[in-house]
C-alpha cells in the first residue's frame, strides 16, 4: 500500500512538473511567432518599394538585403526608400514630372494623388527644385510616417547632400538667373556649383548675377543694347521695360558707357533688393573689376544710390541709377566727376575733360536736368 501511494505521489509531481515545465516554454513560442510576424512585416514593406518604387516584384537577394539593414536599425524606411529612388534601375526610367509625383504618392501615402496636391508638387518641380527635394518632403511627412508604424519599422529621415538640395530659397533665385539670363533650365552640376558658392559665402546674389551675364555663355549671344537692357529689366527688375527706361539706359550705353556700369544700376535698385529678400539671400554691393573703365567705386560727388528702379524705371534720371564708373591710376591723384543728364549731355567736375586722359581717376553719376542748370556741358563727351 505505502508503495502505491508512493507511485501516485510521483506520479502527480511529475505530472505538475511537466505542466510547470510546459508553461515556462509557452512565452518563448510566443515570442518566436512574434519574431517571424515582424520579419515577414518588415519584407512586405521592402516587397512594396519594390512594386511601387521599380515597378516589379522584389528579387530574393535584394529583399533579403534590404531587409536585413531595417531589421539591425542600420538603415530606416526613408532611407532605404531614398535607396530604390536613388537607384540605376528607378533613375534610367523616362518619368515625367507627374508620372513621378504619383509613384511617390503611392509609394509614401499608399493612395492616388489628389488633384491639388499633385499640381502642388508639380509646382514646386516647375520652379527649378530637385525631385529629390520634392522626395525629402514625401519620405519626412507625416502620412508616411503612420505607413513606417504600421510595418512595426522608423520612418527615419531622408540625407540630400547635393548643394542645389540645401536651401530652397537660393536654389530658386539661381534657377532664375539661368532661364532669365541664360533662357535655358539649369544643368545639374552648374546648379550645384553656383548654390556651394553662394551657401558658402563665396558669392553674393549680384556676384552670382554678374557671373550669368557676363558668362562667355551670354556674351557670346552678341545682344544689341537694347536686348541686353530689357534682359536686366527681367532679371533685377522682375518685369519688362517701360520705354522711356529703356531709352534712357541705352543711350548711357551708346554715349559710351560701360556694360558692367549699367549693371549695377539695376543691380543696386531697391527692386533687386526686394527679390533677394523674397528668396531669403544677401544682395551683397556692386561689383568691382579692377583696373578697367568698369570699375564701379563710391561716387565722391553724391551720396547713396538711388537704385536703378528708382532712376531708369522712371525715365527721370536714367542716366545710371545713380551708379559709379571708374578708371583708376595709382599714379595720379585728380579726380573728375562726369554727370550725365537725361537728355545725354556730360558735366565734369574739373576744368579739362578727363576722357581725354586715362591717367585720372573718371567717377561718373547722374544728374537732373535742373541740377545740370549753369554747368557747362563737355563739348568733347558730348
């Protein structure tokens, strides 16, 4: 009897045991299923890049890849997705500017593109911007970051490096100059140049300026003055010339003076200004080539400029927009001022005309005709 009863106790122990042991190893079964669900989840997001991204299902090895960097937190979801978007095979497809928006709206918000937000992006790429500017804003939204949630993964950020990706404001103004100045769209590695110069501090908005128009690219156009002043009405002016303006400046021109001189009438206007506040930039001052009759410097003979806008738009005192001209000469220390006039007439400040003799210093601004009243015009500029 005590033998049997002694079977019977080992019998329950062993069966407690058992039931013990088999509770313990529950949770590592669950949390096996858990491994294998989020392992499948994070393939299904990777599979609809594929099928979204490069249009075709996921081959084996790039899935398995790509997986892995999400699952060890090497990479999260924007990024791989910059991946697929940045790729060889997704690059060499012919896409038009709406064919890609609607991919990423697809791909990033797992819907069709609603008509006003397409033409919203597809606005932004008409202004000059990047596709990858325009694929930062999609991978960084909030929808996008739900759909990352929802495959148990970080959304992440994007990581542009290009220059032309860096500041919206400067990338813009550029893209200006290049469809104003050079009536074409921007090349790539031009864009990206002119953008590391000016986020660097190398260059100012009119330094910039001054490189388009006087780029081997413009002046071999041979524009007459004419063309070449209704350019810097579109470019500093933002609108087309008004004809007493344009008369004005390109008589200046055709009295002799300077190109570059002329430039920086529209290039120190008030108008100019207010464009490279709008896109967030520093105009810088004019622009000086030393040495040459296109040296602008400050004008001993009146304070301020008064702006090209103010000057040429007006047809009042066109003559420069209150802009300097120079041709310096170390060796000699006189100074004469020549004052145009809106109907073409030339003063000086010295008794001898100075455009006789380059070995003085020439300054030349503008003058009202009822400021020019009791001079004595220059019978040889004029």
């Amino acid at each position: 009897m005590k033998k049997k009863l002694l079977i019977f106790a080992l019998s329950v122990a062993l069966g407690l045991g058992l039931m013990s042991a088999y509770g313990q190893m529950t949770p590592v079964y669950a949390s096996t299923e858990s491994i294998l669900e989020k392992e499948k989840s994070v393939e299904d997001f990777v599979g609809r890049l594929y099928t979204y991204i490069l249009g075709r299902p996921a081959d084996e090895e790039g899935l398995t890849q790509w997986s892995a960097v999400l699952r060890s937190g090497e990479e999260q979801g924007a990024k791989v997705a910059q991946g697929f978007i940045e790729s060889p095979e997704f690059q060499s497809k012919t896409l038009s500017d709406r064919e890609y928006v609607e991919i990423l709206y697809r791909t990033f918000f797992d819907r069709e593109a609603d008509d006003e937000g397409l033409a919203g992006w597809l606005d932004v790429l008409d202004s000059g911007l990047s596709r990858m500017h325009v694929f930062k804003g999609f991978a960084e939204s909030e929808e996008f970051d739900h759909l990352c949630a929802e495959y148990g993964i970080i959304r992440g950020n994007a990581a542009l490096t290009a220059p032309m990706d860096q500041n919206e404001g400067v990338t813009k103004f550029l893209v200006r100059c290049y469809r104003l100045c050079l009536v074409r769209e921007a090349d790539s590695d031009g864009l990206n140049a002119w953008c590391s110069q000016i986020l660097s501090g190398a260059n100012t908005a009119k330094e910039a300026a001054y490189g388009f128009v006087f780029s081997q690219e413009f002046t071999s156009k041979n524009l007459s003055d004419e063309e070449y002043v209704r350019i810097l009405y579109r470019v500093f002016m933002d609108r087309e010339a008004d004809e007493p303006g344009l008369q004005s400046w390109v008589r200046v021109l055709s009295q002799g003076g300077s190109r570059v001189h002329v430039f920086n009438g529209f290039a120190d206007s008030t108008e100019f200004q207010e464009i490279c506040d709008s896109y967030g930039i520093a105009s810088g001052s004019g622009i000086t080539v030393g040495g040459t009759d296109e040296t602008p410097a400050a004008d001993p003979g009146i304070s301020g400029n008064s702006g090209a806008g103010e000057n040429a738009g007006a047809g009042n005192n066109a003559g420069n927009g209150g802009n300097t001209d120079s041709v310096n000469d170390s060796s000699q220390s006189q100074t004469s001022t020549v004052y145009y006039t809106p109907n073409g007439k030339k003063y000086h400040s010295t008794p001898n005309c100075p455009t006789l003799s380059r070995s003085r210093n020439i300054y030349s601004t503008s003058l009202t005709n009822a400021q020019a009243s009791g001079r004595t015009a220059c019978k040889v500029c004029h």
